[in-house]
C-alpha cells in the first residue's frame, strides 16, 4: 500500500468520522472512485484508534470527569454528579448498537455497501437532519438530558450501521429533535463515539487477530497521526461553528453527494 493511499484514508476517516456526513460512506467511496485495493483491517483500526484519541483528547474534561466519578460510587448524589450523570447518559446510549451491531455482524452487511444505498441514505438523513436542525428548539443542554432521551438518541444510533447514515449526524439530528443546543448535540454525539469506536475497533482487531494479520509498522503508525491530527482539527472546527452557525453546509453537501452517487448508481 502506498503511503498516498494511507494518507488519504487517514485524512478522510479524520475528517469525516465526527462531521455529519458519513466517514463510512466515505472509506467505502475512496477505493471506488480511486481503484486502490482494500486497505485491510490493520489500517482500518489504526484510523479508528486515530480518531478515537482526537475525541478523547479534545473532549479530556468530560473524559477525566467521567474517571473521576468511578473511584467512588458510595459517596452521596450518586448520580447527580455530573461526571456519573454523563457516564450513564453515555452507556445507556451506547446499549442499542452493541446489541445491534453483534446481531448485523451475524446477518453481514455486504449488502447495504452499495452506491444506490450510499445515495438515498446521505441524501435522506441530510435533508432530516436539516428538518431537525429547523424544528428544534435551542435551550436544552446535556446537564439537562434525560436517560430516556439518551435511549432515543442511542436507539437513533443503530441507523448509522446502514452507510451513508453518519453516526455523527443521526445523532446530532436526535439531539436537535428533543430540542438541545447544536453545540450540545455535536458535544454528547462525540462522547457517544467513544464507546462505539472502542467496541467497533475491538470487533476489528479480534478479526485481524483470528487472520493472524497484526503488525506494527511505520504504515499504521502514518495512518494513525494523520487521523489523529485530522480528526481533532475537524472536531475544534465543527464546535466553534455550531456556537454560531447551522448544520446548513453538511446539509447542502450531503444533497450534492447524495445526487451525485444516485446519479452515478443509476446511470451506470
């Protein structure tokens, strides 16, 4: 694999992995549009790990609050805290695509990777999320949430198995439709992403380890900084923008792409 092929993964998955535009629909694009060969399993967890490290690193007064909060579980206010608040806002939102995503790993979802699929699903889910974006109210914050709208936007989650979904903005669209601030939904979709990654990433690296395919090399560890780096830049852009602005832009974008590959699927 050349070292273009593996910035390039790198900087997409970066890129898009916390955007609400879909970095599977992206990874999956990449090699269609470019003829490059599939990556394999060992660069797809490296972009994992990468991006994963962008949203703990940006996110550590969350992370380390929610740390905090497991040293001691004895003490009063067990769960008025908002470190445990937060970590049981996170697992109880993170339950549904656990179960989902071991019973779609059992059914194989090679079926669903395809441009028409890609199309309708980033073309849809924009035009939801700029419904949501539209109707929903601007008050709300994640001190705020409840552990049943956790369930929803965890429940909402379970779609982003489908591609062309985006994790990041089906669950950005469920926070703004039980009416919490831009900023708060991109906030609480990141934290969410935390437990989906490391789950996603472990499913992966049990499969590397049955093919007895693991090992380090200067590839992983290009594929790895550029995610990283990417990915953190994408997160601080995308958190200073939703203070002031809309989900307007990935909207339009996702239409244009979502035109874009219909046309491409349908007339080929």
């Amino acid at each position: 694999m050349s070292e273009l092929q593996i910035a390039v993964l790198a900087l997409v998955q970066g890129l898009t992995e916390f955007l609400p535009i879909s970095s599977s629909a992206h990874l999956i694009l990449v090699p269609v549009f470019t003829g490059w060969p599939d990556q394999g399993l060992l660069i797809d967890i490296a972009v994992h790990v990468g991006s994963l490290g962008a949203v703990v690193m940006y996110f550590w007064h969350d992370v380390s609050a929610i740390l905090r909060s497991l040293t001691d579980w004895r003490s009063p206010g067990l769960l008025a805290q908002p470190g445990r608040h937060l970590l049981v806002l996170i697992v109880i939102g993170t339950i549904p695509i656990i179960f989902a995503g071991f019973a779609l790993k059992t059914i194989g979802t090679e079926g669903l990777r395809s441009a028409k699929v890609i199309g309708w699903t980033t073309l849809l889910f924009g035009l939801l999320l700029y419904a949501a974006d539209r109707i929903g109210k601007r008050r709300r914050t994640i001190a705020d949430m409840s552990y049943g709208a956790a369930l929803v936007i965890g429940l909402a989650q379970v779609l982003a198995l489908v591609p062309g979904t985006s994790r990041s903005g089906i669950t950005m669209t469920a926070a703004r439709l039980l009416g919490y601030r831009r900023d708060e939904s991109a906030r609480f979709s990141m934290l969410l992403s935390i437990p989906t990654i490391l789950a996603a990433g472990g499913l992966l690296a049990l499969d590397l380890i049955e093919a007895r395919q693991a090992e380090l090399g200067l590839d992983v560890l290009l594929a790895v900084l550029l995610s990283f780096l990417s990915a953190w830049l994408a997160i601080a852009w995308l958190m200073r923008w939703l203070q002031r602005a809309s989900f307007a832009p990935f909207v339009i974008y996702r239409v244009i792409l979502g035109v874009a590959l219909l046309a491409y699927a349908y007339g080929t």
